[in-house]
RNA sequence: GGCGGAUUAAUGUAGUGGCCUAGCAUGCAUGCCUCUCACGCAUGAAACUCGGGUUCAAAUCCCGGAUCCGCUACCA
C-alpha cells in the first residue's frame, strides 16, 4: 500500500454554493497530493437527486479555477475513471449492492419512511440495527417469495447494511490517532434506495473511492462517526488490504459564539462564507463571494491553510509552493478552528502590499471607470503606489484615492478643529503665492522650496502642511503632500487652495 | 439522551515529560519615525478548562468533572 501512487478525491455535493470549510478540505487534499507527487480528483457526490441544485457543480469548478486549485482528474477534466458524477454511476452501484446481498453484509427492507418515523417516536433512541431490525419488515424478516412479489410489485424498498453487534472497530486516523467505536451504536445504515435507483453517500464512497484507487480519505471531522461503517464495508467487499488511510479534519467555527461557520454567518458579521458569490436559484438570495468581496486569491489560500494547520514556523506568510512542501497531516490540529475575519484582512493587505503598482492599477481601473474616471496608466500606477500600504482591498484604493480626482466639496470638521490656526489663512495665502511662482512643480523641489521657506520664517511645519492638507483635500489624511500636488498640478492645487480659503472660517 | 471528538492569551497557533520565566502571528495599547493617516521599527497587556493521580520532573501521560463540537436521516 505504501508504494502506491498518492491519490486523494475532494467529493462535494452539488447542493448549493460551496463552504468556505469545503474548500478548505480540497485544499488539504490538494496540498497533501502534490506533496507526494500524487494525483487529486473532483468526484461530485449527487446521490441525493432530491437535494439537487443546479449551478452548484458548475460553481464548484469556477471556484477551484479562481483559487488557482488543479485537479488531476474528475468532472470537468476527464480520467481513466470517468465518470465522476456518482448519478452517471448507477449500473456500477447496482453491481455492488448485489454483492453485499448475495454475501449475507446487507439485506432488503420495505419500511416506509413514515413506518419508521412512528418507531421512532415510539422507542426512545430507535434505531435500525441488529436489536430492532426483527421488527421491520425486511428480507430478514419475510420468506424469499415474499420479497420477491413486493419488489416484482414496484413495492419500494432500500438495502441496508447488516452490522454484527458488539465489535470495537478501530479507524487509525492520521490526525487524531486511534479512534475506537463499537458497531453497537452504527444503525443499519440504507446503502442503497430503489426509489431513484442510487446508492447514498455511504456505499457510493466506498465503492467510488476502491475503484478510483484512492489512497487517503481527507474529510471533515462530521464523518468520523460514520467511518467505521466504511472500514466495515471495505471488509465486506475483501478491500481492507488496499482501504485508503483515513484523515478527518476539525471544523471550522462561527467567529463569535458557538457552533460551526454557516452560510447566515458571512453576510450577518460582514465577511464571506463562499468563495465566489452566489445567487441561490430558487430564493434569489444573494450570497457574497470572496472573489467579489476583493480578497487575493493567494490570500484566501494562506489564510484557509492556517485554519487548522500550522508548519510550526515563526511567520504566516507562504506561497502555495511553500504550503505544499510544508503541509504535513500530522499538524493538523485536532480541535475545531474558529473563523477570525480580521486575520483573513491581514492577509489580504499583505498580498495587496506584494502586487506590483501596475497590477494593482489594472484591477483599480475597472472600478474607477465606473465612478467616471480613465487617467492614464503610468499616473494610475504613480497614485495607486502612494497609498497600497494603507488598503486591505483593492476597492479601499477610492476612499484613500478620491481626492486625486474629486475637489472636496466640504472640509473635515475634525481636522479643522485641530490643525486649522489662527494663522492658518494668511499662511496658505502665503503658502499659495510661493507655490504659483514655482516652474519646476515636481514633488521633490517643491519640497525644498516650501520647507526652506518655512524654516527661514520660523513657521510650525505641522499647522502648515496640515492647513495645507485640509484645504487640498478637505482633511488632515493621505499619503506626502508634494507627490499629490505634483500630480494635481499647479492650477488645480491652486484653484483647490484659494476655494478652501474662501469657505474655512 | 447515547456515542465519538476536542479543550494553550480576544482569535489562529507553537509546544509530543526537563530547553516553558510558555514562543509566533492577528487584533489591542504605547513609543519612535513623521506635515496627517498608513507602512516600518520598538515596547506592553494578555493563555496552559478544573480536580485528582503517575513521575525526581507535566501544558505535555492516566482518571474524573465541566464546557464546546460532531454524529445519532431512504443528507452529504
């Protein structure tokens, strides 16, 4: 088993947009396939025709595509095991459910579900297992002829699989060591329903996984009740010598109080639960996106991979050539990661901070256009690399920029309070004549001409370049004041200076 | 309720019996830089869930309590 390819599946179902923890998971899956050269596919899991949505398949792929995620084989790509849509599977499904049947590992059962919703409520704690399945009606409980009419009557019926009572089934997880369950407390799990002709997770998983020669099952910690159940069925079928190595990750949290991250949380705190946004087909209701939201798709990646996992360095920040020489099972941690937004912004301020003044300037533009602003490339460029230290998205770039296109309309009371003196008027009348002499209006030699000029009258620095900042751009902010005159330009800053000095005061 | 898992600062985590006077990062606070804000730099406040054991020695191992999470469907 050891000298077997690495081939690891993420296996969603197409039921709606895709969690944040979803994606997570493929990226571990991802992560620790090309740490060992193996192969990662994408299997969708629609076994459920009733819980369909459509969209969802599509919305998975362009996703992954974003993140900058690759898979090796699966929907969308093709593979020596097509198909990868379990509903596209059923004539295989069937062949296995009739294996389990002959062998005695499951049997047939006509219990409807409104049956068992009544033995429910009548036995506390009712579940279908080797105690109680004597009281349905099942193919345990009825002769073969029996069986034979209902079904050859269309009579609905689904295949449960038979667990022997009182044995400890062991699962050695790769992040949380030995786990022991008995099978007492597995029910008779349904593997398979007549009703649409598909088997459910349970068996389509363990069959799927078998014959795609998948080596590592990396899931979420919500299945570990259920894997002795498939270590179980492995044995059935005489596969335990090639089961793959199990590895359940912890969840992820709600930021504040308990529970797991939803889909309400996101738009209720103010961040994204999904990658991309999504329009939910049946209730239009909007969800947003990560993608949408402004984040870096770098970003997402380092901040989801730090969720739950820590190479144990002194730092945060890794490329995903990092992450994938690092990634490693056995530092996964055990207990469920709580989502923390304010880390996830850090992180996207740092990859903005890593993108060049050009890159940065072609995802501003688009944006810019649509307030009704073109300038030039190279002056874009200028101004969007004065002020990227201080954004955490690329739409922060207006509220930090608006001033290089817009006069302000009215003047920060803060800052006038504070910075705007008594001399304040007569300073920028000052300031404003030395300025209108100046032919070389360059950032660097207007600098040296005010401050020169400004040392020689013993003026305060501060009460003139922030009176001069309030009157240019309507507030004490913003990145070094000569570099935006310069790029305002000497009329500009001039009609700016004079209009403020007619409304302060 | 039953079963399983988990528990280091506000948050993500490092720590795998002595190196722990518990490290790093985010956030927060303060200072420096400085024309403002940010960046950067420096500093600071802040944690081993509780109780028993085992051991010369426990955040680390064992038992119990508490709390949280998951599962308990003809959902995945």
């Amino acid at each position: 088993m050891s000298d077997r390819k690495v081939r690891v599946r993420f296996a969603p179902s197409p039921t709606g947009a895709l969690h944040i923890g979803g994606v997570r998971t493929c990226l571990y899956n991802y992560l620790f396939a090309k740490k060992h050269g193996g192969d990662l596919l994408l299997r969708i899991e629609d076994t459920d025709s009733t819980r369909f949505v459509p969209g969802a398949e599509e919305y998975i792929i362009e996703s992954f595509k974003w993140l900058g995620i690759k898979f090796d084989e699966g929907v969308g790509i093709g593979g020596d095991h097509a198909p990868y849509r379990q509903s596209e599977r059923r004539d295989i499904y069937r062949k296995y459910v009739d294996i389990l049947l002959k062998s005695g590992n499951a049997y047939i059962a006509f219990d409807t579900p409104e049956e068992l919703e009544k033995l429910r409520a009548e036995i506390p704690n009712f579940q279908y297992d080797a105690k109680t399945r004597s009281m349905g009606k099942n193919s345990l409980t009825m002769s073969e002829d029996e069986v034979k009419a209902k079904i050859a009557a269309g009579e609905k019926y689904v295949v449960r699989a038979k667990v022997e009572p009182n044995e400890d089934i062991v699962i050695d997880d790769m992040v949380r060591g030995k786990v022991t369950i008995n099978s007492n407390v597995l029910d008779d799990k349904v593997l398979y329903k007549s009703a649409d002709d598909l088997p459910t997770y349970h068996l389509a998983n363990i069959v799927d996984d078998h014959l795609m020669e998948v080596t590592h099952v990396i899931r979420g910690e919500e299945w570990l009740p259920s894997a002795p159940l498939h270590v179980l069925l492995y044995r059935y079928f005489g596969w335990q010598d090639t089961m793959p190595r199990f590895a359940h990750l912890p969840l992820l949290l709600k930021p504040v109080g308990n529970g797991k991250l939803s889909k309400r949380d996101g738009d209720k705190l103010g961040f994204p639960v999904f990658p991309l946004r999504w329009v939910d087909p049946k209730t239009n209701e909007v969800s947003s996106g990560y993608r949408e939201s402004g984040y870096l798709p770098e970003a997402v990646v380092n901040f989801l991979a730090l969720l739950g996992w820590n190479p144990g360095l002194d730092r945060d920040l890794f490329t995903v050539e990092e992450l994938t020489e690092l990634f490693d099972l056995g530092h996964v941690s055990k207990s469920g990661a709580r989502f923390d937004y304010e880390k996830a912004k850090w992180f996207n301020h740092e990859y903005i901070i890593k993108k060049s003044d050009a890159e940065l300037a072609a995802m501003y533009k688009p944006l810019l256009k649509e307030k009704g602003y073109e300038i030039a490339d190279a002056t874009l460029e200028r101004i969007v690399g004065m002020v990227k230290t201080r954004i955490s998205f690329v739409a922060d770039l207006w509220e930090e920029t608006n001033f290089f296109f817009e006069a302000p309309t009215e003047y920060d009371e803060k800052s006038i309070k504070k910075r705007w003196k008594e001399e304040s008027p007569a300073l920028m009348t000052e300031l404003g004549k030395i300025l209108e002499g100046i032919s070389d209006f360059t950032s660097a030699n207007m600098e040296k001409i005010v401050m020169d000029w400004i040392e020689k009258n013993g003026h305060n620095t501060g009460t003139v370049m922030n009176s001069f900042r309030i009157t240019i751009i309507g507030a004490a902010r913003g990145p070094h004041m000569f570099d935006i005159i310069e790029i305002l330009g000497k009329e500009e800053t001039l009609r700016r200076l004079n209009a403020a000095l007619a409304v302060i005061k």
